[in-house]
C-alpha cells in the first residue's frame, strides 16, 4: 500500500505539466523562503529544547529522535535513524587557578579527547610556535603554554584557523615530548571576551598522553606577560575528562522521492552533534535545519525533481567522523548513484558562494562550470578546490561535494564556545541559507546531464 501511494504520488507531480526551468524554479525558491519558512522554529527546537550535543551523551541521543520526529511531521519519505557506533567522551570537572605571582582563576575548557588529572601544579612556559617549543632544550615537569595568535579575518584569504588549529590538535603530543606535564592552548580565535574555545586534540600512537585544555585569549595573554617580565607562573590544573568507550547513536536521514530517477542520490547535509558547552547553533545546527527545511520547502512548492534529494544529518563531525564514514560503508553498493553530496558546516550567516570538490580534475572542471550557472540567479560566487567536513569524504568515491560558504567575519567569535546559542544567529541569514541549499540542491537533482559528468568506468 506504501509503496502504491507513492507511486500514485509521483504520478499525480508528472502530470502536472512540464517542470520549471531551473532560473524559474529558482525563482520560485528564493520568493518562497523570503515570504516565510520554518528554520528559525526548528534551530529554537534544536538548541533550546534539546540543547548541546557532544557525540555518546544525552543530548545527541535526544537530537536523534527529534530530527527523525521532525522530519515525519514535515511528511518525508523514507526517514530513519541509521545506527553506528560513536566515541563517548566526558569532560566532567575541570578548573584551572594561577597560583603564583598571585592567585586568579583562569578562564579554560578542556580540550576534546584530552586525559584527566587529579592535579598537577607546575610551572608554566610560553611558546609562540613550535619553532620556539623545538628551541627549547626541556620542559621536564612543566605545563608548556602554546600563545599561538589566530590571524585575523581578511576578506580575501578569510579565517586564520587553518594555521592556528595546529596548536590545539598536536600541541599536548608535541609538549610531551619535551616532557612536560600538561599544554595549554590560547584559543583558536582573532576575537575574544575571554571565552575559552574548546574542540578536538589527539593524541599519538605509543606516546606519552598529558591533559590538554584551552584558555581564553586574555589569561594566555596574562600569563605570557608575566613570564616575559622574569615572573615565575606557577598553576594548578584539574580535569576530570575521561573517556567511556564507544555507544550506539545514528545519523538521521528524510528523503523527497525522485520523480524519474528516484535511485539516483543528492544529499543535503549538516551535522547533528556538537561541542558540550553552547547550543551548537551555528555549528552546526544551523546546517542541519538548513538541509531539513531544503525538502520542507520544495515539498510545499511541489518541486519533485528528477532525482532523490536525501537530507542526512551527520553524528560524531566533531570528534571522529564515524558518521560520515560508516554512511560511507554502509551504503558503498550504492554510491554510484550518488550524483552530489552537499553540506553547510560553516555557521549561517549570509551565504558568498558553493564551493565543489572530486578526485577527477575533467569532471571537477565540468561540475565547476555547472555549478557557476546554477549559483547565477542567487548572486553568489562559485570555486572548484573546496566543499565541506563531512562530505568532503565522498569525492574520493567520484562523488562531488559540496560547501556552502558565508560571510565569515564572525564564526569564529562563537566557534566551539558557550556563545553559540541561538540569540546569534540572524533568522534572515539564516534564511537565505536555505534558499542558497535549496536551489543548488535541486538544480543538481532536477539536471537532465549528470552534475559533473559520467563517472569513468
């Protein structure tokens, strides 16, 4: 019966008459979501009912069930909660207080993976690179201080993030090498209220693991001023992150039906799970409500388009992509007719342009030049090179991805932080977020050509 009333479903669209064209259905698209739509209403329901969302915890549990519960209210097809495994890991407690030349609680977070301490109380040394780490000869029973600056944001080469985060994802392998106790690092920001920023370390196999946290801008600051006037800061480090193995969570997928070819896949995506301090807001449940309200809206339009736009809210970006990669596993019969994977994973501000990536330097030439002819009635840029987090894992499978891009001045004010709630995202923005998605996704599924070409066989 399921299967009888889809097909009287998909019938009842063709006979309609002929689809727009793409400008027109864009057109359609963008008037639509001006006048109105659901995005704002749904990131509320993420971050205020359900809340942060860290990979193994309650809350991404809660997440789980609430995009598949919205998803049917909306009246998807097809939506499921595909299971996998994800790490858990638990801050818990955490402090740290400068205990000489005075006494001042420092602002931290530990960072994501890290060990626990009862309590170590050392000295603390300051680098500014690893230049300067690798010059020292020890820092036998030290906490080595990485005050590394994120550049600020410039509108042609965007974020300092890329060059900055290397502190914060190798600094604890690279102290404890030169046998210090524990690393902190100055947060991956240009701007701060002094609100540490946490997010993923690692450590490295066989190695010696120490605590690592984060410190907001101003105590790395403090402390690197201090040391610089010949003052000895001494400070005392508790962390009670630990890390409880691996439990179920799943990543959440809906799917509008393919008129003609519904074998053949475009996803639209973000990733469900967060930091644990915030609402993960604009990382990324901004992306996530985009994607799910990019079926919302070309259902209520009744654009069905040739292919199946399948929404996938991605687990565990964060701190090991096992969403993205059993997806990959799970569905590699499959993956031939994945025509494009799109995603948003860089907060909602205002959209600037689609980047798009695949193995294949003649296809990503030709999926480049669709992709600017699409992208012309939102007025944004196009570039090959690039797309997003998770999806990103699909072009090695010959399957383009896709990122959305925006005005980035700001992310990274937010960005792993207790700052990222609701109140800082535009609804607007946000807006014009999904209909950027929702155009672009479409425009590819609706494509008589395949976007980026035939595969080579």
């Amino acid at each position: 019966m399921k299967h009888f009333s889809l097909a009287i479903l998909l019938l009842a669209s063709c006979a309609v008459g002929a689809p727009p064209t793409q400008e027109e259905a864009a057109k359609r698209i963008i008037d639509a979501v001006a006048a109105g739509n659901d995005s704002y209403n749904k990131l509320q329901e993420l971050c205020d009912d359900v809340g942060h969302r860290l990979s193994g915890s309650k809350g991404l549990e809660n997440a789980v069930a609430w995009g598949v519960a919205r998803l049917k209210a909306d009246g998807q097809e097809n939506v499921r909660a595909e299971k996998l495994m994800v790490p858990k890991w638990v801050r818990g407690r955490e402090s740290l207080v400068m205990l000489e030349p005075r006494e001042h609680a420092i602002s931290m977070l530990g960072l994501g993976g890290s060990v626990g301490t009862e309590g170590i109380t050392a000295e603390v040394v300051v680098v500014r690179s690893k230049k300067e780490l690798d010059a020292l000869a020890t820092a036998e029973g030290k906490i080595v201080l990485f005050n590394a600056p994120m550049a600020a944001y410039d509108p042609v080469k965007g974020a300092g993030y890329g060059e900055a985060v290397q502190y914060r994802s190798s600094g604890a392998v690279w102290a404890a090498e030169k046998g210090a106790v524990a690393a902190l690092v100055r947060s991956v920001t240009a701007h701060s209220l002094r609100t540490p920023h946490t997010g993923a370390m690692r450590y490295a196999d066989g190695k010696k693991k120490i605590p690592a946290a984060s410190v907001s801008v101003e105590d790395a600051e403090l402390m690197a001023r201090l040391c610089a006037r010949g003052k000895k800061v001494v400070v005392k480090l508790m962390m009670e992150a630990h890390d409880d193995g691996m439990v179920e969570s799943a990543n959440v997928v809906g799917e509008l039906v393919g008129r003609e070819k519904p074998e053949e896949i475009v996803i639209v995506s973000g990733h469900l799970d967060s930091w644990d301090v915030g609402q993960g807001a604009q990382d990324d449940g901004g992306g996530c409500v985009c994607a799910m309200e990019v079926l919302n809206v070309l259902r209520k339009l009744g654009l069905r388009p040739r292919r199946t736009i399948r929404v996938v809210l991605w687990t565990n970006e964060e701190n090991g992509m096992l969403g993205v990669k059993t997806y990959l596993k799970d569905h590699a019969a499959e993956l031939a007719n994945h025509i494009a994977a799109i995603e948003s994973d860089i907060g909602v501000f205002n959209p600037v342009q689609f980047g798009v990536d695949i193995n294949d330097a003649d296809r990503l030439k030709l999926a480049g030049e669709q992709l600017a002819r699409i992208v012309k009635p939102l007025a944004l840029k196009s570039k090959t090179g690039s797309s997003s987090s998770d999806v990103g894992n699909f072009k090695v499978h010959g399957v383009p991805a896709l990122g959305l891009d925006v005005e980035g001045s700001r992310y990274f004010d937010y960005h792993h932080t207790p700052a990222d709630t609701v109140d800082n995202v535009n609804p607007k923005e946000l807006s014009n977020c999904v209909a950027a998605m929702a155009v672009v996704a479409y425009s590819i599924a609706e494509m008589k050509e395949r976007f980026g070409g035939e595969p080579a066989k």
